[in-house]
C-alpha cells in the first residue's frame, strides 16, 4: 500500500467529519453536516434489522461471523445509491478474498430490499431499517426535508414515520464489531469509490 494512498484514505476520513457536532442522544439533527457519527476504534450498537424475509437479525451476531464492509444508504430510489451498489457488486469477489462480508442497510422495507437486490442483480446481503433505529444508533440519522416525506413512508413500507435518512455511510468492522475505518459524507452524491474501499479493506486487516 503506498503512502500517497494512505494519506488519501486518511483524509478521506477527516475530511467527513470535520463538520459533526450532534451527539448520541441528542436531538437529531436537521441537516446532515450536524450528525456525530460513532468513531473509529469505538464498538458498533445493539440493532436489531430485518432481512428480506422480513425476520429480525442482530448486527452484531452477523459481524461475530465474519469481518465486515457495512454501508448506510438512502433507499433503492436514490440513483446515487444504486450506482454504489452497483460498484459494490462488481467487487464483491475482492472483498470475499480478503475475509470480509458485505452487509448494506437502508431504511427500506424487506419487500424493497428484494427490488433493489434484482434491479442491481446483487448476491451481498441487504437489510432492513425502516424505523431508522440503527442509523440513530450509529449517529448518522437527520430529520430529511419534506419533500422526501412520501418516499420515505412508502419505501420503508409506512414505518419511517420521523422522516429520518441516514448519512450514506462505509464502516469496515472487525468480528467483535469495531470499527477499523469509516467514510461518512453529508454530501449524499459523493460516495467512496469500489477502489478506495478495497485499500481501507486491506488496510483494516
């Protein structure tokens, strides 16, 4: 791994979280800047999500198997989302080589799940935060603007009723939950890229 990249990752990072000011427990934020992110070398929280069967998973009992990439996105009606999934996808393969698992969430109903899984054609594992109780969990919950207020009711099959989003967001997590690295941009167009994943992957390890 070069220095150059290193530092790019590094930055990456910081740059992320310059603008966090809002902390666990504290109201949620109104703009995504605000939010307060859990940090790196911290543990994740206790959530409880639904897969696409609609049956409850413990995050922490899936990541107790296997080291894991977790992402936060918006919901399979974001173009920006579907395009990280894509990517995703296409480097499946790498990251399985390097012992990791990837586990996407959204605030999605499992039924969505299903839709966004076949419109990507993806075999990683999507879950199910419709009440945003994990994005709350992991500080990158904000109250979205109105406008999304009907997308979000009906893509979270009427139980994101607090108009939540969570920051789109990357943890790469060890097997007892702690986080080796994480990107977190309030600026949802701007993901990290498949290549940059699989260096903070690698440098995780």
């Amino acid at each position: 791994m070069t220095t150059k990249l290193t530092k790019t990752l590094f930055a990456l990072t910081i740059i992320a979280l310059l603008s966090t000011a809002f902390r666990a427990g504290d109201p949620l934020p109104e703009k995504a800047e605000d939010v307060s992110p859990l940090l790196v070398g911290e543990k994740i929280p206790e959530v409880t999500l639904n897969n696409t069967k609609g049956e409850a998973v413990n995050l922490k009992k899936m990541v107790s198997n296997k080291p894991t990439v977790l992402i936060f996105y918006r919901g399979g009606w974001c173009p920006y989302c579907n395009r990280q999934l894509a990517g995703l996808q296409k480097i499946e393969k790498q990251v399985l080589a390097l012992g990791y698992q990837i586990v996407a969430i959204s605030p999605d109903s499992p039924q969505n799940l299903k839709k966004t899984m076949n419109k990507n054609d993806l075999s990683y594992t999507l879950v199910s935060d419709a009440s945003a109780n994990a994005a709350k969990a992991f500080g990158i919950a904000f109250r979205a603007p109105k406008k999304y207020g009907r997308w979000l009711s009906k893509s979270s099959g009427g139980k994101n009723t607090e108009n939540i989003l969570p920051v789109p967001s990357v943890f790469v997590l060890n097997k007892k939950g702690t986080i080796k690295f994480e990107y977190i941009n309030p600026n949802y167009k701007e993901r990290l890229s498949p290549e940059l994943l699989l260096a903070a992957a690698k440098l995780s390890k």
